[in-house]
C-alpha cells in the first residue's frame, strides 16, 4: 500500500535546523525529501554498515550516467487556455540516477514555462520553521510503544539508520522514512526524485518555484489527525517492510511510471494493495481526491494570473475521474496529452554534453620532422600500391585515422 506514497507526493519534512547533530539533520533531510522527491545524502549518516546500500552517488556504474542522455519519462498533459500554454508533469518522488536529466520534451516544456509549480518547495524558509517544531514525545511515545517499537527498531537497523536517528520525527514520518530507504536496494532513491530533480533546474536558471501547498496540510492529509489511525498506517507499513513485499511493488511502480504508462497506472486499484481495508480507502480519500480541486485551484491561478506554468506533483493525481486533467478541462482549459502512452525508453545524446571531437593534427615545421613525415607519407603510399588500393583512398586516408561523428549530435535540439 505505501508504494503509492511515492507517486502521490506526501510531506517535505523538517528544517535542517543546526541545532542538531549532523546525523539528525541529514535524516531529518532525508524525511522530508524522500517522501516528496527532493535530494538528500542520508547514507553519510550510515556509511559504516557493510551491510548498507551504495549512497546514491556511489550507485552509479560510471561517472555521468543519466547526465549525457535524456529520455521521456513520467506523463505529460499541455493545457491551454486564454492564449497561453501550461503542463501538467506527473512525476515519483524517489528516481534511479539515469532519470536525472529529463528528456527532450520535458526539456522543452520546461523551457517553455516560466515558473516551476510544485506540492512543497523544500527550500521555502516558510516552509522550513513550519516543520522545524519536533513531535511531541508524548505522543510519540503513545503511538510507538510495545512490539510496535521493537519493530521499528528492527528496521531502523535493517536500513542502517542509527539508534535514536529519527525519534524527533513524528511516528508515521519515522516509519515513511523507512519506505524510502527500502527502496535503495534496488536503486531507487530519494537524492534522483523527479521533482528535486526539476526544481535545481528551475533554479539554476532563475525559474521562480512556487508551492500549491502547505506543509501542515499534508501532514494532517498524512496522518488523518487521529492516534489510532496513524498507529495502523505504521502496522500496514511494518508488515509490508517485513515481509518484502514494498521492494517488488516499488520496482513494479517504478516501470509504469518511466515508460509512461497512464493506462496502468489509471488502474492501480487493481494492483495497488491500497485499498484493501476502511483505514487504506481513508487513507487514499485524502491523499488524491481530497487534494486535487486545491491542486487545481493553484494551477488555475497562476495561469490566470499571466504565468506559464510546469506544474509537477506526484502521478497519481494526474488519473482518473479526480485526475487533474480531467479537472483542468472541466475550468475550461484545452487538455492535450503528450506523453502518456506505454513506451519503449530511448535515450537521444544531448548535444550540450556529448564528447568534442579531437583536434585535428597540425604539422611540425622543421626539417627533420617534416622529413620524417614525407618519408612515412611516401611508405603509405607504396604500401597502398603494392596492395592494388584505388587512387581515391589517398583523399578517403584522414577519414580512417577516427571514427566519424555522430549524426545525432548535429541534429537534436535542445
């Protein structure tokens, strides 16, 4: 069930506040980004456990994978409305390092907006001091007591989390977090989320970031403001650690979204285990439909109000009836899918970053080199002779010394 966390786009969590020791800053980091897709280096808390993971940067087979090629991933709607063009981007929170750099349409839809919307901006000092309060250990006490801890503790030290890490954290966020570091083992992680992902590029080209929502709200849409359902959400959630089964779900859920797949995604009730008890159904109520009319009204604004905007939150509030497609054009926008059909994963060299080419060779002037080189240019061609070459190899000869370059850096565009 908490796979769908990763696509509906729950909480950035706490302030990286320095009244704490550094291990707690980089989990209380990690909290709040890998639950909604932004970069965190959480394994520098837990790098002395052999057993742990590679950090995400260490996951990566060769320097620059992800960064040289771009491939379309993730559903792409344009909607336009009074002359003016917006996009709705659906996107999951943890990411493999090759999604690092969009693909050429996403590229080009980025380009073509002019402010970045996004559930949370994690950087948003509002935002900051609203989460920067520490739970109240009464009720974390309360909520995490009995075997109910004991297993907590069990997978805190599964996922090489120190003792006492995350006991600042209120009880769902301790157990959330653990939801994203399960996913390391099979290269997921919340440092490659597509958003954060989108919001350092906005931000290394002065894009304005502008948040739909709030953090108390999605805290509150989190826990269901109730004791007793928080404990159960943490039940479901240890169970599914146990047992295994989250990683499997997590892989399965990570192909839908990179091949664009909004048909199967549409029909996550079938294949979710979301929605199995009263508690799951809350649950999901309150994390897509009762969040999407707001989602829309600030898309709505800001495209009212002049802007082109990217708006970027978790896929799952793009499908269905209470989708925010469907939403957008019941307000009167023109809804176009771009990217949202099943798709085999291409990567296209993007030109900015492909290998130059090697100078070429200038001639050594001297009279000794300069003999050398005649003397070999002449053994060259006696040898060609001797072996019955066609005159028109002596103009093809500079070719063959490198290999020719690719056609594909001339032609994609940016």
């Amino acid at each position: 069930m908490r796979i769908l966390r990763a696509l509906v786009a729950p909480l950035r969590l706490l302030s990286r506040g320095t009244d704490r020791p550094a291990p707690q800053r980089l989990l209380a980091r990690l909290t709040r980004q890998a639950l909604a897709g932004t970069g965190a280096c959480f394994l520098a808390v837990a790098a002395h456990a052999a057993a742990c993971p590679p950090s995400a940067i260490a996951s990566l087979e060769k320097p620059g994978i992800g960064l040289r090629n771009g491939v379309d991933r993730g559903l792409l709607w344009r909607i336009e409305r009074d002359g003016r063009t917006s996009w709705l981007y659906g996107t999951m929170h943890l990411g493999r390092g090759e999604w690092v750099r969009p693909g050429p349409t996403v590229q080009k839809a980025m380009a073509q907006s002019d402010t970045l919307a996004l559930e949370l901006d994690s950087r948003d000092e509002a935002t900051v001091r609203a989460l920067s309060q520490p739970a109240d250990p009464a009720a974390v006490a309360r909520v995490l007591s009995g075997e109910r801890a004991r297993r907590l503790e069990r997978q805190n030290t599964e996922a090489c989390v120190p003792p006492g890490s995350t006991a600042r954290l209120p009880p769902i966020l301790q157990v959330t977090t653990l939801t994203a570091l399960a996913a390391r083992a099979d290269g997921l992680y919340a440092e490659f989320g597509v958003d954060e992902t989108l919001a350092v590029s906005a931000r290394n080209s002065n894009k304005p970031i502008v948040a739909l929502e709030n953090a108390a709200d999605q805290l509150r849409w989190l826990t269901g403001g109730s004791e007793a359902e928080e404990a159960e959400q943490i039940d479901a959630m240890l169970d599914e650690l146990e047992s295994g089964r989250l990683r499997g779900q997590l892989k399965t859920l990570a192909d839908i979204w990179a091949r664009s797949d909004a048909a199967r995604l549409a029909r996550y009730p079938e294949w979710c285990e979301c929605l199995n008890t009263p508690a799951e159904q809350r649950l999901m109520k309150r994390l897509l439909d009762d969040r999407n009319p707001g989602l829309a009204d600030g898309i709505e604004r800001l495209h009212a109000g002049g802007r082109s905007a990217f708006a970027a939150v978790g896929a799952l509030h793009m499908v269905g009836a209470q989708g925010l497609p469907t939403l957008m054009a019941a307000r009167g926008f023109t809804v176009t899918p771009v990217l949202t059909e099943a798709q085999a994963q291409m990567a296209l060299p993007m030109p900015s970053l492909a290998a130059p080419e090697p100078p070429a060779r200038k001639a050594v002037r001297g009279g000794k080199n300069v003999k050398g080189q005649k003397a070999s240019k002449g053994q060259g061609q006696k040898a060609a002779a001797k072996g019955g070459a066609k005159p028109a190899a002596k103009a093809a000869a500079p070719k063959s010394g490198k290999p020719a370059p690719k056609a594909t850096n001339s032609k994609v565009r940016r």
